[in-house]
C-alpha cells in the first residue's frame, strides 16, 4: 500500500524562534487528535532543520524534509546544501523542482534529475514536484508538459529508484493564489502521471508510487481531495504556517 504524506512546505517564512513554536504546537496536536496513518513533514528552511529533528525525534506522526539541495556533493559551491548535510540534520525527505525553483532559479529537468540522483544516493526520498502554467493549462499543453518533466527529470531511474520517489503535481497556477484546481482537475492528472509511470515500469510499481496534490490546499478542500483515488496527500504551502490548519488537513487524510 502506498504511504499517504502530507508535507507543510514553509517555504521562506519564520525565525528560528517562531519556527521551533510552530513546531511544538504541530507536534502536540497530532499527538492529541490524530489517529490515522499518514505521515507528516516538516520542510522548514535549511537553517531550522537540526533544532526541528530534535524537537520532533519523539513523535513518530512526523518527519523532516528540506525544501531543495545542491546536485554536489561537496565542494567549493558557495550557498549550496548538501544532500549529506541534510542527512546529518535528520530529514528523510528533499522537495526537488518546486516550481518557485524553477520559475526563478531557472532549474531544468537535466539538472533537477541530478539533485534526484544526489538525493537517492543518500537515501533521502525525493519530493519531485511538476506542473503546468495558466499559459500551458489553457494552451491545452499540461499533459506535454508534466510527460516533459516527469520523463526527463525521473525517467533515467531504475524500478527500484523509482518506488522511493514521491511526486507532487502543483498547478503552477493555483499556487499561492488561492484558486485550486477542481478534485477532478487534480484526478485527472494523478490518473495521468501514474499512468506514464505504468507504461515506463509496470502497473504494480506505479500503483506504489505516492503522488500528492500541492496547490493552496486547505482544511476546507483537503478532504474531497483526499478522497479522490489517486491522490495520495498534500504538498502544503500557506495552510502549513498555522498549526490549526495543518493539523486539520493531515486530519482530513484518514
């Protein structure tokens, strides 16, 4: 059966300070109130990472991911982050390819499958994100686009690579804007991605594969969502810098 993740991406917000109260405040909740199997993540900026793998090593309802991370091992590449400095701080997890990396950042699929290999190496499981414009949407161009990103980025893996893999679809257009794509808009292309994985592994392997929805997800839309059949939990942006609402919507996955 394939895990059910719910990931609170805090992108670049909160001190170190109102961080580890976040944090606490997440951690006891779930502890209070949540009674189902998905795991939570944290994906703080890097320099939260060691103080939240601390707070949280008692509570198995959470981990801990990064939000990106140099396709280097080491070296001399000044502001990069090493997937074995990730390791050491206690995440499990890498978000690769968010969009806001793509888009300003201008990282490609070429390069992103490089910090894919990186993080595999390390046994950190990547969070590879995809997902089209408003453009590319209304284009009619989204399934070429997220086929473009998935082949290239991860394509490369073996069948074994690949199950460690988990996938976030993020409508680049409902990110942050508080649109959100409909529950059959975000089925149809869950359905669509693990069908690209069937036909490139097997059936079996991408009935394993967790694929999440990331696009302001909400307590109050987080239950349809989950209840559609290929949506496997939730790449969480604004909702997850309150402890109410993410709780809630970890909540809503049962």
């Amino acid at each position: 059966m394939r895990k059910k993740i719910i990931a609170g991406n805090w992108k670049m917000n909160k001190s170190l300070e109102e961080g580890m109260g976040l944090v606490s405040e997440i951690s006891n909740m779930l502890k209070d109130e949540y009674k189902g199997s998905a795991q939570a993540l944290i994906i703080p900026p890097f320099i939260h990472l060691n103080a939240i793998s601390k707070l949280i090593a008692d509570n198995p309802k959470l981990g801990l991911g990064a939000q990106n991370c140099s396709n280097h091992k080491s070296g001399a590449y000044t502001g990069e982050v090493s997937v074995d400095m990730l390791k050491s701080c206690g995440c499990s997890y890498v978000i690769i390819g968010h969009s806001e990396r793509r888009e300003y950042f201008n990282e490609h699929n070429a390069w992103l499958a490089q910090k894919v290999d990186a993080a595999l190496a390390a046994n950190l499981s990547p969070i590879y994100c995809c997902g089209e414009t408003l453009t590319e949407r209304e284009e009619n161009k989204h399934f070429e686009v997220l086929e473009k990103q998935i082949s290239e980025g991860l394509f490369h893996l073996d069948k074994i690579q690949i199950q460690q893999v988990v996938i976030a679809y993020e409508p680049v257009w409902a990110i942050g804007t508080g649109k959100t794509a409909s529950t059959a808009q975000a089925q149809e292309i869950h359905a669509f991605i693990r069908s690209l994985l069937a036909n490139k592994y097997s059936p079996e392997i991408a009935q394993e594969i967790t694929i999440q929805y990331g696009g302001s997800v909400k307590p109050e839309n987080a239950a349809e969502l989950f209840a559609a059949a290929d949506i496997d939990g939730a790449l969480v942006g604004g909702a997850a810098l309150q402890s109410r609402s993410f709780v809630e919507i970890v909540k809503a996955m049962a």
